[in-house]
C-alpha cells in the first residue's frame, strides 16, 4: 500500500490535472459552438471526445486514492485484542507461529488477517501467502494433499515426500517469509484440525527451529480462519495469551472477533474526521445510530455502509478488500 504522504501529493497533481482537464472541456464546447466550418468542428469534436475520455481515466484514478484512503482509515476500525496480541508477538522478535483467526459469518476475518500481513515487516523478496481453501472439492482435507499443494508452491516436485517439501520450505526461509493461510477450518472435524496442526505444522515448526539460525529475519507463520465460532467448543491444545511458557508449535486463539459497539464505532470516526467527509462526521452520535441500525454492528456490513456514506461503490470494491 502507498504511504499516506505519496498518495496526498498524488491526489493533489490528479486533482489539478482533472481541473485543467475540465476548463479545456469547457473551452472546446465553447469554441464548437462558435466554429462553423465543417472540418474544424469535426476536429473540435474528436479533441472534445479524447478529453473526455482522458477527464473519466483521471476521475477513476482519483477515486480508487480515495478508496485507498477509507480503507488505511478502516484498517485501524476495531480488532484492538487482536492486533495488540499480533503486535506483541512481532515485538518479541518471534519468526515462527500459528493464530487462529476466528469469529461469526461477515465478521471481517480476513480483513483482519489483511491487517496482520501489513505489519509483518518488509522482506526483500515479494511474498504471497499460500493459500488453502478447504470448502473446495479440489482440495480434499487430507494432510497428503496439503504438502502437495505446499509443494508446488515452492516448487518442489509434486512426488516428493513431506520431508523433502519440508526442506523446501527451510530453503525457502533463509531469503523469504512463509505465511500459509487455511481458509474455513470450521469445515474441519476437530480430529482433522488436530492432525494438521501436529502432522503437518509441527513438522515445519520442528524443522525450522533445528536448520535455521537465530538470527533469521524470515517469518514462518501459518493463520487458521474460521467464519463461525466453533473454535470455541474445540477441545485443541490452543494458546491463547503469548507467555514466557508459549512454544510455536502451539497456535494462538486469537479473542474472537465480536460486533461493533457504539462506543468503538463513535471514537473511530472521531479520530479519522480528516479522512471522512463532513456529512459522517459532523453528527456522530446520529451517524452511528443510523450504522448500527442498518447493520447490526456486523463488521463487513459496517464497513459497506461507511464505504457507501463517503460516496464510494462497496461493491465494486467487495472482491478486493475480503481476499487476500
């Protein structure tokens, strides 16, 4: 994501750009209106068309500043417990673990798993998350199939043996972070669950700490979501505070993420009244009123309603913010 800085100063050279953009629009209507000659409006014609065409590529690049804007401004919209439990554990200069990401349908969890990613620090080398989707039939809930698809990710052959792609991915960490991400593990039995954390995370986590040294900058960290709060009836071995006592082997249950209260939604759009337009901020206590009724305080529904209040297209933007 851009820094704030640069995306202020390049808002600002569209702005003026669309301006001038616009009085040259004027200026070509005026002057077609004038000119009577056929071949000279037909030119004033298609230098009207072009600039018009260029004002609508101008105005599409000044909104998506401002989408991004709303959305860094929406980032810091609750997950306070989660975020400060993430924080913590990247202040203790810790390169290797598990989170459970967890919370009821549309509770934003991948928009907080977005968060996480942002602040692990920057690595030399571009890295994406490995991503496993456990609601598709092409990916059958088996730990074989994991370090399969684990495998080609990193580009070990597609036959080789746990051991080996688990090697892969030590070679792997001395240049670069490993985030692998297992979507709806609600999906899971319990039996299942417990067999990929101690089959397959466990493994990596062991080797990991035995070939690499300490003082590897590389992150190795796998995330768990679950869209429904299941996680709570689990009977897993589940850290759920980072202590002096906790290994990586053992993933974090993250605080489950809960609906917006009145009180969080009032104090965010009191902090970001330099972002958002007059017309949300200048009534607060009306303005959350008027969210929580149309939403219930369900996060992704929150956050479509503030997207559309600031005059922004929350469907066009949907895909975009909840994926990876």
């Amino acid at each position: 994501m851009p820094s704030v800085q640069y995306s202020h100063q390049r808002q600002q050279e569209l702005q003026k750009y669309y301006t001038e953009l616009t009085e040259k629009i004027n200026h070509l209507r005026t002057k077609a209106v004038i000119e009577a000659g056929a071949s000279v409006h037909y030119q004033l014609k298609n230098e009207l068309k072009e600039a018009e065409k260029e004002r609508d590529r101008v105005e599409k690049q000044l909104q998506a500043i401002e989408n991004e804007r709303i959305q860094t401004q929406l980032f810091q919209l609750n997950y306070k417990d989660q975020a400060l439990l993430f924080r913590k554990f990247l202040e203790k200069r810790r390169r290797i673990g598990s989170f459970l990401v967890h919370g009821s349908p549309e509770h934003g969890q991948i928009f907080l798993l977005k968060r996480f990613l942002q602040a692990i620090p920057y690595n030399s080398t571009e890295t994406y998350p490995i991503e496993f989707h456990l609601r598709s039939k092409a990916l059958k809930t088996d730990i074989t199939a994991f370090w399969r698809r684990l495998g080609r990710e990193i580009g070990v052959e597609n036959l080789s043996s746990p051991d080996e792609i688990a090697k892969g991915v030590i070679v792997q960490l001395q240049t670069q972070h490993i985030i692998l991400v297992f979507h709806d593990v609600d999906c899971f039995i319990e039996e299942d669950l417990q067999t990929l954390i101690c089959d397959f995370w466990r493994r990596l986590v062991n080797l990991a700490k035995e070939k690499l040294p300490p003082d590897n900058e590389s992150f190795l960290l796998m995330f768990l979501v679950a869209h429904d709060d299941c996680a709570s009836t689990w009977k897993i071995n589940f850290a759920n505070q980072l202590d002096s006592v906790w290994e990586p082997h053992t993933p974090i249950r993250l605080p489950m993420i809960e609906c917006l209260s009145d009180q969080v939604l009032a104090t965010w759009i009191d902090n970001a009244i330099d972002i958002l337009p007059t017309t949300v901020t200048e009534e607060i206590d009306y303005t959350v009123r008027g969210i929580l009724k149309n939403t219930k305080g369900v996060p992704e529904r929150v956050f479509a309603e503030i997207f559309n209040l600031c005059g922004c297209n929350w469907e066009e933007e949907e895909v975009r913010w909840l994926e990876l």
